[in-house]
C-alpha cells in the first residue's frame, strides 16, 4: 500500500528522481503485478464491453506481421523501442535529450524521403544524422540536467504519457472519438511506466513493457483475437 500511495502522489506532482537500479527489484516485481491485475483484470473486460456496445472495429497493428515475427516484435522490439524513444530521455541528461532531438530530425527527414519531399538532400540528411548523434551524445556525455527540463518536467512527464498513449490510436483502421477509451491501457502503461523509469531505471521498465506484452498477447492469443 506505501508504494502505491507514493506511486499516487508522484502522478499529483511529477517530479525527477534518481533511479535506484535493479537493488530496488521487490519494488519493481510489485510494480509489475499491480499493472498487470489494472491492465488484465481492470481494463481489458471494460474496455472488451466497450467496444462490443459501441460496434468499434479490432486494432489491426500486426495484420501484415508474419506469426513468426509476432512475438519478437511484441514481445521484444516494441517494449525496447518504445522504451528508448517515449521514456529514455525522462532523467534530462544532454545527452539523452540530444538522442531524441537526433531521433526527431530523422524520422522527420524519413517522412520526407516517404513523401517524395527533397528526396535526395533527405536521404542525405538522414545518413548525417547517424554520424552526428553518437557525436553529439560522446560530447554532452558528462553535461547533467539543464535548469529549463526540470523546471518543465511535469508538462513533460505528462506529454510523453499522452503522446505514448493516444500514438495507439494508429491501429486501428479509423480513428474516432468513440476510440479514445481504447487506448486506456496504453495511457496507464505510460504512466507506470514513466514512473518506474525514474524510480528505478530504464531497463526496469523495458523489462515490465516486455512481460505484460507477452501477457496480453497470450490472452489475445487465448481467446481468438489474433
């Protein structure tokens, strides 16, 4: 009950912390369970009649994944990823915030290179950008954390939450107002994810993305959804 009062109290007043590391794995077991009893046992039934009652279509993210990479992606690929992009740079080093400014650039010079938009100055560009943010980021490696982030962190903290949460939107064939409740659960992963991976470190929360991934497709899988 204490850490789910300090859990309650961190989303009132979002806040940096250090991270504790894997010494704080009961913490981060406990973590684990009271997600997956919220997302498996809470949100998945609401959510189940939701959609029944209101006639929504079935997320197709992985229509055109092959079985075999099922798993890898879900499991594996999406938790790192995810992790890495949504939740990496939340401790405000440089460093990581240089990552992820590297990150945007690119994937906007990619949407370009899609889109037939200055196609070669793109791709160009696009080729730079590896060079540069291991650059950058071997130089900012001992910069701390500027004075602007912390003063922002709680917009911060909850943009990323929004953003990680409302970006699962994409799954589904048509978007509507009706789908919002939808992506509950993707909102309270960002949170508790978010969470753990400032109270105990990124790798934690790699690790709890991965496992209530593969506990939600097994159920998925159980009852015919994919």
């Amino acid at each position: 009950m204490a850490l789910l009062r300090e859990f309650g109290a961190y989303l009132a007043r979002p806040r940096l912390m250090q991270p504790s590391g894997f010494a704080a794995w009961r913490t981060m077991l406990a973590l684990l369970a009271f997600h997956l009893v919220v997302l498996l046992v809470v949100l998945s039934p609401l959510l189940q009649l939701w959609q029944s009652a209101m006639g929504l279509p079935a997320p197709e993210a992985f229509g055109a994944v092959s079985k075999g990479w099922l798993v890898p992606l879900v499991v594996v690929i999406a938790p790192l990823g995810e992790e890495i992009v949504f939740r990496g740079w939340l401790t405000g080093r440089m460093r990581a915030l240089w990552l992820l400014a590297c990150a945007l650039i690119a994937g906007a010079l990619l949407a370009m290179v899609n889109y037939h938009v200055w196609e070669i100055p793109a791709s160009f560009g696009v080729l730079a950008m590896g060079l540069i943010a291991p650059g950058g980021w071997w130089w900012l490696r001992r910069r701390g954390v500027p004075q602007w982030f912390v003063a922002a962190f709680p917009a911060l903290f909850w943009l990323s939450v929004l953003i990680f949460g409302l970006s699962h939107l994409t799954n589904y064939p048509r978007i509507s107002w009706a789908l919002v409740p939808m992506v509950l659960p993707q909102l309270w992963t960002g949170m508790l994810l978010s969470y753990t991976r400032l109270r105990i470190g990124l790798p934690a929360s790699m690790l709890i993305h991965a496992v209530a991934n593969a506990a939600a497709l097994s159920l998925a899988l159980l009852v015919g959804g994919l």
